[in-house]
C-alpha cells in the first residue's frame, strides 16, 4: 500500500507555473519495456546536445548526424538543439531568434560556443575534464556505451495541453531504481520540431549556402522550472522511491506549434563535490499534444 510521506505544494513566481511535489516510499509500478539487451532492466537513456547557430555553416552536419542516431538509437537517446553564442545572434540576413534564457545559461558555464561550434555533449559526462564537450563525429560511440548501461532512475512524463488557452500541465514522475544517497535535481524543459527559417549550410554549392527555408528540430525553447532544475528527493532515495512533481499553468507561446513540441524531463548529479557533477543520470521526452 502506497504511503504518502509529504506533500508540498509551492508557487513558481518566474514563469507563473504551479508546482505541487508528491513524494511515495517502495512503490512497484508494473515491469516497463526495456531499451536494453536484458528484460526487466531499465535502461539508461541519453541526452544528446548539439550546440549550434544559424550563422555555423559547418552545424548542419553536426545536425545530420544527430537525426541519425535517432535512427541507430531509436528510443534510447534525447536530442536537443541549443542555439547560444555568437553563431546564434541574429542580423538582417538571420533575423530568427532561437536563442532561450536557459540555453545562454548553458553555454556560459559549459563553453561550448567558446570552442567553436558544431560540437555538444552527452549526458553532460566529463564536467571539469579535456573531455567534456565532444566533436559530434564521436556522440555514436558515447551513446553506444551510455545506453548500454543500466539506469539509476526511471521518468515517466504526462501531459496536458490547454489548446484554447495554450497552457501546458506536465506530471514528471521519477523512480529510484536504486540505493541513490547523493543530490539529485530535476530538469524540465520544452524544446520544438518542424521550425522553418534561415541558416547557413556550407554542405551546400557556393552561391546556393544561405537557406531560407532550413528546418530546425529539437529546438529548445525555453525552461518549464528552472535552467538547473529543483531537487527531486528530499533526502536519500531508497530502490523504489518515487516522487510526482507537477507543472500547472505553463504559457507555451502562441507562435510555437504545440502539435510539435516536447517535454523534456532529465534527472542530473547536483552535487558539486561528486565526480559526476552535471552528468544526466536518466532523460526522457514526451509530445505536448
């Protein structure tokens, strides 16, 4: 029988989202699909992040390969497209903003426009190290042996999509898989598919490289909490602990087209003393509508 420990329910002036927090001990949902090689495991998922611009001609290329390993990785890997830095600022050729508060955020702590796009990171591993931001030529082996890995924890994501009043409400439900004693904090993000604008694609003939009619996916937008995210357990999470959080009464923009946004939901070691700090521990994503 479930037992419900706490309930706290707080008020998020920033974004004016409602944020109700529900926090089980020893609950046994039903076995999930797995996404590896042995039943009745969950598997690690992976966040992929390529840091771009519309004025990097050479971030095309890094964005083929992305929607590639979508294919190779089908249901085991999150992309996400981060527009920060100066290839991201616009001008009168490349007027579109695709630049977010949280991406800027991003970029500024993890350098990543700083050495030079195309280039990204997966599951954020390595903080701190040579190692950390990674030329996209090498995301299919990382993905490969991330994915390989069983998972800490589990994400489920439900949503609910106001068409009349564009507001979303997100239910993130995390599960500890494991004994997990170190600090663990949630990230909720909505990002956007299917965007038509300008970019510069050195791929392509000179004459023919500046693209009016590119389509950007995995596009963030925007934060749902917070750029780094609030903290999932209060305390140390036992094997099967799960706690609810819920985001009442986010504004999705009228100009976004909700039929191709996602929610994305990841779990990160917050702690800055741990040799894993910032790495994405398990990712999930979920259509809006």
């Amino acid at each position: 029988m479930k037992k419900i420990i706490s309930k706290i329910t707080s008020l998020l002036f920033l974004i004016g989202v409602n944020v109700s927090c529900d926090y089980v001990t020893n609950v046994n949902p039903p076995v999930e699909p797995t996404t590896g090689p042995v039943s009745n495991v969950i598997y690690r998922k992976v966040l992929v992040e390529d840091y771009t611009g519309h004025k990097c001609g050479n971030c095309p290329a890094a964005a083929v390969v992305l929607s590639g390993l979508e294919t190779t990785f089908s249901g085991k890997i999150v992309p996400l497209a981060i527009h920060a830095g100066f290839f991201a600022t616009t001008n009168v050729a490349y007027p579109t903003s695709f630049t977010t508060t949280a991406g800027n955020a991003y970029d500024v702590l993890f350098g990543n426009s700083a050495a030079g796009n195309p280039n990204g990171l997966v599951n954020r591993v390595g903080y701190g190290t040579g190692s950390f931001i990674k030329a996209y030529s090498i995301w299919s082996s990382e993905v490969a042996i991330l994915a390989a890995q069983p998972a800490k924890f589990q994400i489920k994501i439900k949503n609910t999509f106001n068409t009349a009043t564009n507001l979303l409400n997100t239910d993130i439900t995390v599960k500890s898989l494991a004994s997990n004693l170190g600090t663990y904090k949630l990230v909720v993000l909505l990002s956007q598919d299917g965007i038509i604008a300008e970019q510069l694609n050195y791929t392509l003939p000179v004459g023919s490289q500046n693209v009016l009619n590119y389509e950007f996916n995995h596009v963030l937008r925007g934060a749902i909490n917070s750029e780094w995210g609030d903290l999932v357990f209060p305390a140390a999470a036992s094997i099967n602990d799960s706690v609810v959080k819920s985001f009442t009464g986010f504004s999705v923009n009228s100009t976004y087209d909700a039929a191709k946004c996602h929610v994305i939901a990841f779990v990160y070691d917050a702690d800055a003393a741990s040799s894993t700090f910032y790495e994405v521990l398990q990712v999930e994503e979920e259509k809006v509508k």
